[in-house]
C-alpha cells in the first residue's frame, strides 16, 4: 500500500496571533449581540505590555473596547507579565472609525434594497491538570495517509511536535509526561499510534517567555489553521473582525455547508468546493444561493450573543460541532437523480 505524509499545524489560543484574532471576533459579537445591522472590519495587533484595536466600526452598539480587550486577554489566562502580558495594567490603544461611505455604497448598496439583492490544548491548563501551562503554544502532527479511491485515510500518526509555554518550575521531563498522558492520548485514537511515533515535546529546552512578551501578534495570520490545516486552496482572505457581509468570511462559511452536504448525502467521498464536476456544480446550484445577502440569512450570520464568533477566532472555524456554527449544518440536497 503506498501512503504519504501531510502535516498541519494549530497554536494555542494564547498565541499572539491567535489572542488577536479572539479580540477582533470579541468586538464583533459585541456590536451584533446590539445591532444585527452593524458593519465591522476591526484588526488587533499586540506586543509587549500593549494591545492596539483598529479599522473600521460602523454600529448602533455601544460598545467598551477597552474592556473587551481586557476581558478577553482575561478569559484566555494573561492575567500577569510573567505569562506574556497582563490584562489588567497594559496599554489598551483604540482607534476606530466609521466604514468609508464610498465602501459601503459599494458593498452594501442602497440599505432599502432587500437583503437577497445584497452584492458580494487549553483545557488541561484552565481545569488545573497540568497547571505549570501557560497560554502560548503550537502543535505540528504529520499524518500518514492513503488514497482509496479519492478518499485520503489516514493510517498513523508520524510525528507530534508540542512546543509549549510554561512556568519556571516544571522540568522538561516532567513537561513530555503530562503532554503524552494528558493531551495526546485522550485526542489522538489509540489506534494511530505506534511504536514508530515520534514526540517532541518542548524540544528546544525552556519556553517560559511567550505571548505578546515573546513575539508581535495581528489579526489575520493563521488562516490555514482557521480552515483545514493545507487542504484545499485558500482564497487569502482572513476571518476575524469582519462581519457577515464580508464575503471573506460568508462565501467560506456556505461552501463549507455546500463540500459537507455533497458528501453527506453520498455523491462525493471528498469535495472541494471551487471548480467541481458539472453535474455537482449543478446539484449545488439548485440548492444554495451564494448571493451573500441570502448566506447571511441562511446562516444566520447576524445573529449575535453566545460568544459566536469568538469561538471561531480559537481551534478552527471547520470541523466543530457547535450549534452556533451553522455553516457545519448538513443540508438534504434535491436533485434528480439518474436511473439506473
């Protein structure tokens, strides 16, 4: 049997980039959770002892920026320098403005238009498992994988990278135990693990020093851990802080329910949506509207509260199974089906 290698990588929710994300999702839920109607394009960047909100808001919400970015840095566990930035005592810089009108004639047309007219591994750290975690972290996993048929299977983990940010006190021996016993068992199947397995857990030695201390954060630069981890092709464009009318975001979101539904209901094993098989192209046609007024409605993409896409900004906007991600919703497809 021949089989390959494919690698992706995820970080932490304490990565800066990834804590900036969270930010930008944070201030979009907080302008939907008042104003369904609100545009957001809102971009976080972050360093040492400083986090800085901006770009374009315009809403009917009253929002607090400044609690909203120490809110989050918060939940995610940056309550101190010594983790990599304190939520309390840092530098909170916000400069918004209201979206240009110019953008939003364009985008968004006349507001009396009808909307389908519209153009286009921290829980074992936050429970006390393992409490010398700290919030900063990667993980790397090549998978070996076959293709039967088009369907990639995966036979066997090669290798597991874990570097991770820790307190002072804990020992790298120390650290590899809990990582193999806490995190990689109870999330990798059993039966993708052999004796030919590699682990390298924190293998460069101490990674005390991380989050905005260790290294810059911005908003928009972990897209393919946002998606599917270097499957398929990637548009560029970056999730967070956009609202539904962004079709960065929408479009990704329907043809991820489009890809799903395809498989589901057993015309595919896999599916990319982007330049399928006629008679697809057709079934997809007939059953989505790609129109990003009617993705917004479909999805629901305006509604706010819950935290909704503040979820997303953390562990991958695919693959969850979360009642607020509706775009993971499978829908029964209707078309006509060849005799036999």
């Amino acid at each position: 049997m021949e089989t390959f290698l494919f690698t992706s990588e995820s970080v932490n929710e304490g990565h800066p980039d990834k804590l900036c994300d969270q930010i930008s999702d944070a201030v979009l839920d907080a302008c939907l959770a008042q104003d369904r109607d609100n545009k957001v394009a809102c971009e976080t960047c972050t360093k040492t002892n400083m986090v800085m909100v901006f770009g374009e808001i315009t809403t009917k919400a009253d929002v607090d920026y400044e609690k909203i970015v120490r809110d989050t840095c918060c939940a995610i566990g940056f309550v101190s320098d010594d983790v990599g930035l304190d939520a309390d005592n840092c530098k909170v810089l916000v400069n918004i403005e209201q979206q240009s009108p110019d953008i939003a004639q364009g985008v968004h047309g006349h507001f009396t238009k009808r909307p389908e007219e519209i153009g286009a591994g921290d829980q074992v750290r936050k429970n006390g498992t393992c409490p010398w975690l700290r919030p900063d972290g990667k993980t790397q996993v090549p998978v070996e994988y076959y293709n039967d048929n088009g369907a990639m299977v995966p036979v066997r983990v090669h290798t597991v990278l874990i570097p991770t940010q820790h307190d002072e006190t804990v020992t790298n021996d120390e650290i590899a135990a809990d990582l193999k016993e806490h995190v990689i068992k109870p999330v990798i199947p059993e039966k993708y693990l052999d004796e030919k397995t590699i682990f390298h857990l924190n293998p460069s030695g101490r990674f005390v020093i991380g989050g905005p201390h260790g290294d810059a954060g911005l908003t928009g630069r972990k897209i393919i851990i946002d998606t599917y981890g270097g499957w398929g092709a990637h548009g560029g464009g970056a999730f967070s802080g956009k609202d539904p009318t962004k079709v960065d975001r929408s479009d990704a979101y329907i043809v991820r329910q489009a890809a799903k539904s395809i498989v589901a209901n057993g015309l595919a094993r896999r599916c990319t949506v982007q330049i399928p098989d006629k008679e697809i192209l057709k079934i997809v046609m007939e059953n989505f509207d790609f129109r990003p007024g009617m993705i917004t409605i479909k999805l629901d993409l305006k509604r706010g509260g819950n935290g909704r896409f503040l979820k997303t900004a953390a562990y991958g906007h695919f693959g969850r199974d979360d009642p607020d991600f509706t775009w993971e919703v499978v829908k029964p497809l209707k078309w006509e089906k060849a005799e036999a």
